[in-house]
C-alpha cells in the first residue's frame, strides 16, 4: 500500500488507528483455549469486530515465537486472513529487526516475501546497511525506532547533541523517501512529537503509547498531524483485552469504535484543509 | 551453562569457537535439498562435523524467519539436535531483539522456555526495561550488541562523547553482571576492542567479523583475551559454506579445526598465567 492509499483510507474510514495484536495465549478468553488454534481464532474474532474501524492491524511478533511453531503458524495465517478478507488494511510486523546487510536481507525476505507484510518496525543501532536491506520494496515500508515509548528510551535515545533520536530521524531521510520510510514515535512523549514532526513534516509516524501506556491521543493528533494525517496509532492491551468473556469481539469492537469516533473528531479539527 | 563452565569447555577443546548456523536454503548443497527437511539436514551435518572443535552455535534468526514454519521448525530441531548430542555446547539466538518490557518478556520466553538457548543477542535501542526482561534466568545470557561490525556502525554508535557504545557497555553493568552479560564486539575494528576490553575487564564478547567479514583472529586474541579467555568468536560463511559438494561437512570440519588450531596457539600466547 503506497503512501496516497493509506491517506485515502484514513479519509474513508475517518481513522488512524492500529490495532495490535499482541496476542498473548494466557490472555485470550477461557473458552477459545480448546479450539485447534486459539491465537488464530482470537486475531480473527478481533479483526471480524474491528476492521471497519482500523487503518492497520499490528502483529508483535514476540508473542507469536514465544508459543513456538504453532505461533508462527498462527501468525502466517492471520496476516492471510487480513489480506484476503480485507485488502484495504495496512500490516505492520512489529519486529524491531536490524542486523548486519545479509542478515536484514533475510528479515526483509521472511516478512515481504515469504509474508505480505506492508511494513516493519526496525531498530537503528546497526546504520544504515541494517535498514536499506528493507527498502526497494513495492509499496512496502520500513519503520524505523525513533523515540520509544517506554521507560528505558532516557538511557540512550537522548544522548548526544542534537539527542541519538533526532540524529537518526535526519539521517535516515538520506536513506529513504517518506513514500517507503515511517518512525515510530512514542505516545508518552506527546509534546516532543511536534518535534519529530518538524524533523519529519512528511513521514507518517508509528505512534505506540496510547492506551494502556498512558499516552493522549489528543495530544499526539495536536502535535503529529500533517496534511496527509500521517499518523497511525496503536492501540493493543486497551482494545483487545478490554473483555476477557464471551463478548471480547463485541467489546473490542466497542473500544475500537469509541477510539474511531475521537479520531475522527481529532482530524476534523487537526487536518490542514486544503 | 554459566561462566565457569563455558571457560571450562574453552580449555578442554583449547577452543573460543562459535560456528555461526546461517543457514541458508539456496546456499546449501545441491544433494539435501529433496530432504524432508533440508536447513536441519545440513545443520546436523555441519554440527556433528564441527563439534569437537567447537565451543558454542549461534543460528541467526533471520535465516530461519526466511522460510517461515518450515524455518521455525528447522530451528526448534537444531537447538533440540545440539541439546541432545552436546550437552556441552553453548548455543546463542542471534535474534538481536529488544522491545517494550511486556514484550522482551515474551522474547525471553520464546527463546529461553519455549527453546532452550543459553543466549540471545539483544539490541541496546530501547535501554534498561528492554534488556531486563531477558535477565535473572539461570546460566541463560544477554550479549548485548556494543559495536558491530558492520559499516553502518559508523552511523549512530559513535556519536556522543563518550561514544555511543561505550555509554552502553558501561551502563549495561549496572544491569546485570558479568555471569549473565556479554557484549558484541566486532573483529572489523580489533583495536577497538583493547577499549572494550577496559570498560569490561570481566564480560565475555561475542566476536563477529572474523572470516567472511575480513577480522583478523590473531588480532582479536591480542587485544580481547581476559583471565578466563573472554572471547568467543564467531566464523559462518568461512565454515559452514567453505564446500557446497557432498564433501562439504569434510571441509566445514577442516576449516573448524584450523580455527581450532590457531585458537589453541592463541590460548597459550595470550590466556595470563594464573
């Protein structure tokens, strides 16, 4: 999906939303355990419930190879089943890959070739031959870690002067264009994304931290938005495990909704008119 | 497998050899490939060709992710094969993950429960709550990355002053000590390492670079070496695609046992006398 058909989708469905499928085995509802492939069938419970409201959908791969073959498995499928059921969806893998040129050559082939991924997330430590590996794909995209949303980001992402997040934003653009290049850039830190998006006026941004990590949305649409939106924002813990009954689809679709509803509101307000 | 053990098997095999699996499907030899299942064929093969000579395997994620479920279960094998055949063995993901803390947690298991390595590489980026997470497993690791050996190392980890990665390998020991910390250090730059080596006097290093990369082995033991060898160095495509004939596990064995054999001289000219 190029850059021009996310935009168009995000007008259409009034939505930036990713919803991440952290989906954790131990954490899906009781009576789902017993079916052949219980992580599956939770992703597609979800999707069915969601999709009308999202922009992408957000595989965290750590939770797929922690349950070994089988979540590999289940992962392959869900990401068939949002390309066959709903074309429109972007799909981010959220991988946090980079290694060596060769090796990253691999990552690239594991997640755009051997699956339809449109994107994945990938750290910078390693410069610039660990991420150009994963550009050069049609219509497929890198996200590269800016500034993270956890606690940890103050150990080194603001070393240096300017600060190793903002050096690597720059840099990067050297590498690639903002029709193959995003940055993940942590909810938590709302007000630095006026920052990062005067860096980056035309690159989409990854925004994780909303939800359960305490970020506003409110805030991040003030200070993110550009005039394509260029903004998706992930929501996982908050939407998919908002109900751990029978009525989890109907609930997460609830949440997704309501999270819908404030965005469209947010890009009425926020969305250069042109 | 803690750090006196691993010195142990450093002085009965008077070896610091790590043998990276890369396994690539297009690059093995022709004859496997109608085998059931053709990357773990050649693993056990090159495995059982280069055991004795060998300290530790270190099979790189991405070579495996490249070929989806088929890849996942070629792995979960080879680290069950060496388990089973070579208890003795220390075996390393080289996943170079690193994530929010919910999900490091997951990484940890998949590669510490759900498979049963004693390391994982893991990528600074993110800082403390990333790395955490992989820690406080008995005898399990983190080698964390320092500096690589790429090109690309250029871009981001020397920036700042001190740079980049000696912030990390500082900061790191605060985390966790020496019995469950190592670091990445490349071969490409061995003067760099007697710096390394200064700010982590007691840390085991993984060594990437010599070989296929171009790092000098003789190099690394001058300038790497502590009192329990410290090192350990890894060699991939010189190994394990040296021959790509039927006689390729012959000539993976002869090229582990010159390494062996150069190492055993380096043992002796540079492990202090205690």
């Amino acid at each position: 999906m190029n850059r021009q058909q996310l935009f168009e989708q995000i007008i259409k469905k009034n939505s930036f939303l990713c919803v991440g499928l952290d989906t954790d085995i131990n954490k899906i509802p009781e009576f789902l355990r017993n079916e052949e492939d219980p992580i599956f069938e939770f992703n597609k419970r979800i999707i069915d419930a969601t999709a009308e409201y999202t922009i992408a959908y957000k595989p965290n791969l750590a939770f797929y190879e922690a349950v070994g073959v089988k979540g590999w498995t289940a992962l392959a499928k869900s990401v068939e089943y949002i390309r066959s059921n709903y074309s429109d969806i972007f799909i981010i893998a959220d991988a946090k890959r980079g290694d060596i040129g060769n090796t990253s050559k691999m990552y690239a082939k594991a997640f755009f070739e051997e699956m339809d991924f449109d994107a994945i997330t990938v750290a910078p430590y390693m410069g610039e031959d660990s991420v150009t590996p994963f550009l050069g794909y049609k219509d497929k995209w890198v996200i590269l870690l800016g500034l993270t949303s956890n606690k940890g980001a103050d150990d080194f992402q603001f070393l240096g002067n300017p600060p190793l997040y903002k050096q690597v934003i720059k840099k990067a653009q050297y590498w690639a264009s903002e029709n193959e290049l995003m940055f993940v850039a942590g909810a938590t830190r709302a007000t630095m994304l006026k920052e990062i998006r005067s860096l980056a006026p035309d690159n989409f941004l990854l925004v994780p931290g909303v939800g359960a990590q305490g970020g506003s949305l409110a805030e991040v649409a003030k200070n993110g938005m550009n005039a394509t939106c260029g903004l998706l924002v992930n929501s996982s813990r908050a939407i998919i495990y908002a109900d751990s009954t029978e009525k989890f689809a109907d609930i997460a679709k609830e949440k997704a909704e309501e999270t819908q509803q404030e965005m469209a509101q947010l890009l009425k307000d926020y969305l250069p008119k042109i």
